[in-house]
C-alpha cells in the first residue's frame, strides 16, 4: 500500500492564528484561570501567555490536557488552536490504516489517535 502523506499546518509561520478568544471564553465558562490552566499543564504562567500569542506551539500531550482542563474534545481545542490535519492518499484508507499513519506522523502511540466521522 503506497504510504499515504499526511500535511500538519503549524501555528507559527503559515498565517494560522490561535483563537484566543475562544481559549478565553472556555476558561471563562469553566470558572477557570490562565494560571490553573499552566498549573495543569506544568508549565510556567508565560508559556499560556506565549501560547496565546502565537509564540509558542500546543504540543499535542498538551492539547489532550487542555481539552481534560477545559472539559471539551482533543479536536475542539486543535481546531482553536489552529491545526488542521489532512490525509492525503491515492486510494482510500481503512479507519486504522489512517490511524497508523497519523499516529506515526505525529510520533505518538495510534491509542491516541481518534477519528470522528460526521455527515
């Protein structure tokens, strides 16, 4: 099976900006604080605010602890943050072949990986 090529876009350098807005409004709604958010992820109180800025990229253990934090999916806080992932292959993928390929591309274990297929 020819391998299929998997594009990621960055937040930094490709004109994708993190929806701040939305980031806030979350942690509004949760009754929660940019500083618990950082205690969550155990970083330092800037990396939120560099990571809110632009300055400084989600890593994806860190999307999975944000979406833990402010209780919504993996997908929704990528989506905000910016990050689109697309499949590109010549010939259609099985569910767990795409999984594979992600999971590889992202170097993270395909148990991570979750697809959703919507109408």
């Amino acid at each position: 099976m020819p391998e299929p090529k998997i594009s990621k876009s960055s937040m930094k350098g490709d004109n994708t900006l993190i929806d701040k807005q939305w980031f806030n409004i979350k942690l509004k709604e949760k009754n929660k604080s940019q500083s618990g958010l950082a205690r969550h992820l155990n970083v330092d109180r800037s990396a939120i605010t560099r990571m809110l800025s632009n300055e400084r990229k989600i890593k994806l253990d860190e999307a999975t602890k944000i979406a833990e934090f402010l209780e919504t999916s993996v997908e929704e806080v990528l989506h905000h943050a910016g990050v689109s992932i697309s499949i590109d292959s010549p010939k259609p993928l099985s569910i767990n072949d795409a999984k594979q390929s992600l999971a590889a591309s992202l170097g993270v274990d395909v148990s991570a990986i979750t697809i959703t297929i919507s109408a």
